[in-house]
C-alpha cells in the first residue's frame, strides 16, 4: 500500500511524484529512464537531517535536493551496472556523495 504524502516544498512546488510506503517506511520515486523505482529509507533521511523525520519532512528534503537524489540514483545504476527494470534503494551515503559535489544555491538562484 503506498500512501501520498502532501508537503509543499519551496517555492510552492506540487509533489514530484515521490510517495511514501509505510509498509517499508521508506519514500519512493520513480526512474522513469531505467523503467524501475527508487527507495530511500527513513533511516537514511534521519542521519541526512540528524533528526527523526516525518515522512513529510522526507518529502520535503527530496523535493529541495530532488536532482542529488536522482543523480545518486543513476550514480548507483551505473557503479552496479543493474539492468533496467531493477529496482534499487539508496542510503544516506549515496545521496550525501551528490549533496556534497552539487553546488550550493539559494532559493530562486540558477
């Protein structure tokens, strides 16, 4: 059972299609690219935010860092050469790798 989770990141964006699946306490997103889907635990997020996050707060952490996660993502694809239609999940040192190499910019900044 997956369960959409309503948060309104910055800028008012509407859910990218991230959903949360309490049968895994996990949030899920789709790679559309490699026909499969993407886990990231709740654990993950909670030593990426060094709190007990809501699933809320987990949405909201994917939708201000959407792009490091679907890079580490594709990072993970390719190091483990999986074929399409595998599903796979990252942990919180795959996301840190991409937050730590993306530059940084404030909101409404390119």
């Amino acid at each position: 059972m997956m369960a959409h989770v309503e948060a309104s990141p910055p800028g008012g964006v509407a859910n990218v299609g991230a959903v949360w699946r309490p049968d895994i306490d996990a949030l899920a997103f789709q790679l559309d690219e490699h026909s499969a889907s993407c886990m990231v635990h709740r654990r993950a997020f909670r030593t990426l935010l060094g709190f007990d996050p809501a699933p809320a707060d987990c949405l909201r952490h994917f939708c201000e860092h959407e792009h490091a996660f679907r890079s580490a993502a594709t990072a993970k694809i390719a190091h483990k050469e999986l074929p399409p239609g595998t599903n796979l999940h990252l942990t919180s040192r795959d996301i840190a790798r991409k937050l730590l190499s993306s530059p940084v910019t404030g909101y409404g900044e390119s």
